[in-house]
C-alpha cells in the first residue's frame, strides 16, 4: 500500500510534465495529473507523525 502513493506521485508528475512539454498544451491532462500527484503526497502526509502532537504529549505528562 505504501508504494501506491509512490506510484500516484511518479505517475501523476509524468502526466503533469508530458501534457506540458506539448505545443498544444492539454488542460484536462495538466489537471489530471496534478491531482494524481497530490493525491499521492497526501496519502503520504496523513502517515507523518505531527512535531505538535508529540509535544503536546510531553506538556500533559
């Protein structure tokens, strides 16, 4: 499960790079793609533990 978000940012910056190097620039496949990529880095992000969270612990104990 963990190299699928991999896979969602790799394959999501490929598109976002192919639709953009073309003379004709397709919108829809930009867009697709960019959210393909941040799909990815978000799936990502939620498994970060927060700096917040941890030093919120340390104050109560």
């Amino acid at each position: 499960m963990k190299y699928l978000n991999y896979i969602f940012i790799v394959l999501g910056a490929a598109v976002a790079i192919y639709a953009k190097t073309g003379t004709e620039q397709n919108q829809y496949i930009l867009i697709g793609g960019i959210v393909i990529l941040m799909l990815g880095i978000y799936r990502i992000s939620k498994t970060i533990p927060s700096k917040d969270d941890d030093d919120l612990n340390n104050d109560v104990n």
